[in-house]
C-alpha cells in the first residue's frame, strides 16, 4: 500500500513509522520544515519509547520519507490518513477546519483524475462528521464532473503516550467506519474489525 500521513505530529509520527515497519510505503507531510527534516534524517521530532529506531531503520529502508509538499504526498500515494489537530473551540466543540482544509486541498488536485482515492480519518472528530466532509469533496468533484471519486473513511487511534508503539503492534481492536465498497481494499491490507457506516453491523476478517 502507497499512503501518505497528514500531519507530523504525534499520532502522525507514530503511525507513519509504525505503518512504514508494516511494510508498506509512506510518505509524511507537515507543513513545519523541523519535522519533515528530521524525518529525512531518521530522527523523531517526539520522544516515545521505541520509535526512534524505527524511524531510523525505516528512512534507510527507504520505506519512510517526509515532505513538505501535500501534493507531492498525495499524488504518490493511494490513501491519505489525516492526522492533523482538532482542537476545542469556546463552546466545547471540536475545530475541525484542518480537517476540511486539508480535504478540500486533495480533492482540487484529484478532480482531473479519473481515479478512486480514500481519505482515512485518524483525528478526533464528533459523530457525522465524515458524511460531511463526503459532501464537501463531492461538491468540489462534482463541480467540475471528476470521472474519479474519493472515498471518506473513518480510522480512529488508540495510542497512549508512552505506550503508542506497543498499542500499534498489539491493539486492542482496529476500527474502520466505511462503506461496504471499500472493505475489500482494506481488508488485504490488515486485520480489522470493519463497521459498516450504513447497516451498523461489524465484519469481522
């Protein structure tokens, strides 16, 4: 699998490193060039126990780089997992304006493409919130009748700090919330627990 990672901060920098160990290939993007660089030289920009050995091993590998360029991620890769920050506003909802930022930002360099794409959603979010952004791409898409079509999934984490690597390895349960369409394309990828947004049944692999 080609995937790249949104966002270099601490579920990104986990995931991205982990999913690359997995042997698949992936490519990090942050806007922050201190993050992309260290990643480049097999560094972590955070401190979590076992990681930065596996970013080191995983950049000599070549299974792991970084970029400051989103389209040049997302243009070499075939899912994007967003993990950017969705922080509180005053009334205690979630600011999930990164979220449709960075969703909108895919979807003008996908239009002329007649591919499918996914975008999996790793960020907190509140409940309804992938139907929306659904919406979003697809109105941006639809505007200029795209033959291609991305797809929004739900793939939430359960790291713990200090922890992370270890849950990564070894977790309770992997959850994707997707349409039935897109269970097969995940399933060859990993073990999961699949929910099907639509009839609220689990799947199991």
């Amino acid at each position: 699998m080609r995937a790249c990672v949104i966002g270099l901060g601490y579920v990104g920098s986990v995931f991205s490193a982990c999913l690359a160990r997995a042997g698949h290939d992936v490519v990090g993007y942050d806007c922050l060039e201190k993050k992309v660089t260290l990643t480049n030289q097999g560094l972590c920009s955070i401190h979590e126990p076992g990681l930065a050995n596996i970013v080191e091993e995983q950049v000599k590998l070549k299974k792991l780089r970084a970029t400051n360029s989103l389209e040049e991620a997302v243009l070499s890769s075939d899912i994007a997992f967003i993990c950017v920050g969705t922080p509180n506003n005053l009334d205690g909802s979630l600011n999930l304006n990164q979220i449709f930022h960075v969703s909108g930002r895919i979807a003008d360099m996908k239009k002329d493409s007649k591919d499918n794409y996914i975008i999996a959603i790793r960020s907190t979010v509140e409940s309804g919130t992938c139907e929306k952004v659904q919406r979003y791409v697809d109105n941006i898409l639809g505007s200029v009748k795209s033959k291609g079509h991305i797809d929004i999934i739900y793939n939430p984490e359960f790291l713990r700090e200090g922890t992370a690597v270890e849950d990564y390895r070894n977790p309770p349960y992997i959850i994707f919330g997707l349409p039935e369409k897109n269970q097969e394309v995940l399933r060859k990828e990993t073990k999961c627990i699949y929910k099907d947004v639509s009839s609220e049944e689990l799947y199991l692999p």
